[in-house]
C-alpha cells in the first residue's frame, strides 16, 4: 500500500469544558494534537473524513484504516483524512500536561470534534467515523450541530444509557496494574504483548508502540503518553452515555452502525438501542469480528468504510444536483415574475405619465384661452 503522507498540528479544545474539575483551574484551555492525512488523488470538492478512536488509544490506530481507503476508494472523491487525539491522549496528553483534572465527560469530545471543525474552518461534505468512545462522541456531535455532518459511521459506538453498563468495575480494577514507568522500550512492549494488544493486526501495533510512548526522563525509560490514573478517568468518564444517548432521535444524519459479531464489550442489547433510538440508521455486523476490529482487522473494517462512502457519495451528489436544480428552477421563476412585475410596473409608470402630460396639455390650453380673452 501507499504510505500516508501527513502534516501535524494543534487546534484548540472547546472551552469552557462542562464541568468544572474537567481541568485543573477553570480557566485552563486545553489543546488537541491531529494529523492531516493526504489522499493520493486529492479532490477539493471530495469528502473529509474525520477519524476518532476509542478510549486509551491515539490517533495513529487508524492509519491501516485510511491506507486502506485511500488505496481502494477510486470512486469516491477524498479530500482529506483528519485524526486527532483526544484530550488526555497521545500528543494531546502531552500538550495538556498538569491541566487534566479528574471528571472528564465524553460529549466534551463531540464539542471538541465540533470546535476544530469550525477552526480549520473544514468545508463540507464532511463524514465523522468513530471507534468505541470515538463513535458516541461522532453520534453526539450530529445532535449538536446539525446538518454539520453529511453522515456519520460509529463502529462499535459506546452510546447506551449509563444503566446498560456493567463493566465498569472490572475496567476501573484493571488500571491498578498498568505502569507508569517502563525500564526501556523492550519491556513495554513485552507487557504490552501480554495483553489484549497481542491480537493486533502487526502494522497497527507497530504504529501503536512507535506513537504510543514518550521519555520523560534523559534515559532508556519510557511511559505512556497517557497516564494510568488518566485512563482510567477516560474510561470511567461515562456520565455522559444518557446525554449522549437521549440526543439519538434527534439526529437527522444517515448513520451506519458497525457491530462486531462477537464484540462482548458492548451489552447484547446495546445494538438494537442504537438501531431503535435513530430515526436513519443501516447496521451491518462484521461476522467473527471482536470489538477491536480497528486494531484486529483494519482492511476488514476499511472494506466496510468505503462500501457505505461509495453509497453516500452517490446520494449527496445526486442530492446536490437536486438542490441545484431546484434552485435554478426557483431564481428562474423569481426572475420571470420579477420581469412581470417590473414590465406593469413600466406600464402603470407610462399610463400614468400619460394621464399627467394630457392633464398638462388641457392646463396649458386653458391658461392660453384665458390670455387670448384678455
């Protein structure tokens, strides 16, 4: 496959954030790193597809996904690829160092993802496609901006009310066991492989463990980008499920829904919610899928992506034609009826400039009858 060619930059996160112990003081502005990614074949007039990941990952788990989409998408224009972290992420932890506070909610990232839109001042049409975390924020970002978004895809999206969730004791507990601090690179790796990152597609972990880390000290030590206490502040900041979920009727966007056959991260009723709860939804499942698809079969998980980009694009362009037409055909009408109303307008004008020269006329007349009697 072609490799990505990307810029990085910063934009800022929204603020205020809403609640208060979201940051450390009230007034600290917090920032998001993302990366800019390039199609090969650029359309300026094509879509931007805006990536968000799931809890505890960065921006970087979606690049086999958008290599995969930009190498297999020739019918469906691109003009760009966006990924970004979000706070207490990847890069964006890094920028935020010492401003996390403890009670975060995730519809903060909807705003966010809703913030950098309207600062790089993104033209439409736009398609948001989330993972997990990333695809309640996508589904909650439609409901706050609506008509933003030309669709939305949510793979695996955690958008349920809060009552459905009953792992959180269990995700919370496993945190006590993640280290801050790892000797070398080595040994992060070699803990990492012990976990559920060993399922990974290889180019995805590779990407993951070059990105994932940083120095804090002048030595071979290495820690992630994000903390353990600050993941599981991420993973816990579920309070926002309801919100998000009671947001769903009102989103007016098609949306695809990807459901993992064998995800058992989610409730076994979490689907037919989402499916239930949106008014212009389709829901494919990936059959032998687990909840980290995005990880575990990136190729699998970009076929789908671009199936339902072809689908779109068909529709909003022949929707475009519509509307433009539609628009011809009603300035062409306002032009006609402008033409009618101006031509009697000319006519009641000249009618009435007859009638005031022919009462000049019969004035002038009378006035010279008068003199000749004099």
């Amino acid at each position: 496959m072609t490799e990505l060619k990307y810029t990085s930059t910063t934009v800022k996160a929204a603020f205020p954030r809403a609640k208060r112990y979201s940051t450390v003081r009230s007034n600290d502005r917090l920032q998001l790193a993302l990366n800019r990614y390039q199609p090969p074949s650029r359309s300026a007039s094509g879509f931007t597809l805006i990536f968000l990941h799931c809890t505890g990952f960065q921006k970087e788990t979606w690049e086999e996904v958008i290599k995969y989409i930009f190498n297999q998408s020739d019918d469906v224009p691109i003009r760009e690829a966006i990924a970004f972290d979000w706070v207490g992420h990847g890069d964006s932890a890094l920028l935020n160092k010492g401003k996390l506070g403890y009670d975060l909610l995730w519809s903060d990232g909807s705003r966010d993802l809703v913030a950098m839109i309207d600062e790089l001042q993104i033209p439409q049409p736009i398609i948001s496609i989330g993972h997990s975390m990333g695809g309640g924020q996508a589904l909650a970002a439609c409901h706050l901006r609506p008509r933003l978004f030309t669709a939305c895809i949510a793979i695996e999206p955690v958008a349920y009310p809060f009552a459905l969730y009953s792992r959180l004791s269990s995700i919370t507990a496993s945190f006590t066991y993640l280290p801050d601090i790892f000797r070398n690179r080595e040994s992060a790796v070699k803990f990492l492989m012990s976990s559920t990152w060993k399922s990974f597609d290889t180019a995805v972990m590779d990407r993951l463990i070059e990105t994932g880390f940083y120095h804090p000290y002048a030595d071979e030590r290495v820690a992630f980008k994000s903390s353990s206490s600050q993941q599981t502040a991420l993973y816990t900041a579920r309070s926002s499920l309801d919100e998000i979920f009671a947001g769903l009727p009102y989103v007016d966007e098609p949306v695809l829904l990807v459901i993992a056959e064998n995800g058992r991260w989610n409730p076994d009723e979490a689907p037919q919610a989402l499916s239930r709860a949106l008014r212009n939804s389709e829901t494919v499942v990936i059959p032998g899928a687990r909840h980290m698809l995005v990880q575990e079969i990136p190729r699998t998980a970009g076929s789908v992506i671009v199936s339902y980009l072809s689908k779109t694009w068909t529709a909003w362009a022949e929707e475009q034609q519509h509307e433009k037409a539609q628009l011809q055909e009603e300035l062409q009408r306002k032009v006609e009826a402008g033409l009618i109303r101006n031509v009697n307008m000319l006519r009641a004008y000249g009618d009435e400039s007859r009638k005031r020269m022919q009462a000049h006329k019969v004035n002038a007349v009378g006035k010279n009858e008068s003199k000749t009697k004099l």
